[in-house]
C-alpha cells in the first residue's frame, strides 16, 4: 500500500457491521490484508466488550499491536496535557505519530487539533 495505518476502533467496528461505504470497504480489504495495525488501547477496548463478535476477535488476533513503549507513554502525556485528550484517544494518537502512521477514524473530532498527526476519515476513503 505504501502507506502505514492505525485503524480505530469505530472503523473495525462498522467494518465488521458493513456499515461503510463500498469505496472504504475495498480500501480497508487491502490493508487487512497487508498486516493491519492498532493500539493496545484499540486491543483492550475492542476485546474489552462482553458480546465482541468472531471478525473483531479475529482482526485483533491478526493484526501487529502497537504496545506501551516509553515513547508512546512520554508522547501521550504530552498531548494529555498540551490537547485534554481522553486517555484512549491521546494513547492512539501518541502511537501513530511515535510510529508515523496515519489514522483512519471516523472520530475526526477526537483528533483535529493535532497538527503533528495524519487522519484519514474511514467514510471518505478511496
């Protein structure tokens, strides 16, 4: 793809429902297929839900995990304070710029006042 993702969960989740559009479908297909990635908080949350359905246990058991390093906790504090972010979102966002990924996300408004970091709304991929 050329490019490195860190999918958020609204995005797992309405894959999983068919909830987006063909375009996104087709879009996120590809990078399934070419080794998804998340958070740990993405993973916790995720698998975290009492009735979580077979795909979303799958594509977390498939895709590379982006633990707690030093890096991302430093990083995360940092746009704790600097943003007011809640703890999932500032953990996701520390960890697509600690490892320059961009996020798909349908939650634009959870990340638009961080200039340093790359979002991809999952509604509008092509």
């Amino acid at each position: 793809m050329g490019k490195n993702y860190l999918i958020d969960n609204n995005v797992i989740i309405d894959f999983a429902q068919n909830k987006l559009p063909r375009q996104s479908v087709s879009f996120l297909i590809d990078i399934i297929d070419n080794e998804p990635k998340i958070s740990i908080i993405n993973k916790i949350e995720l698998l975290g839900f009492a009735n979580t359905i077979k795909p979303i246990i799958e594509f977390v058991n498939a895709s590379i995990i982006y633990d707690l390093d030093d890096a991302v906790v430093n990083k995360t504090i940092e746009l704790r304070k600097k943003y007011k972010l809640k703890l999932p979102d500032a953990i996701i966002a520390a960890t697509a710029i600690v490892y320059k990924l961009t996020i798909i996300t349908h939650n634009l408004n959870d990340f638009k006042n961080i200039k340093s970091l790359k979002l991809i709304d999952s509604y509008l991929l092509i």
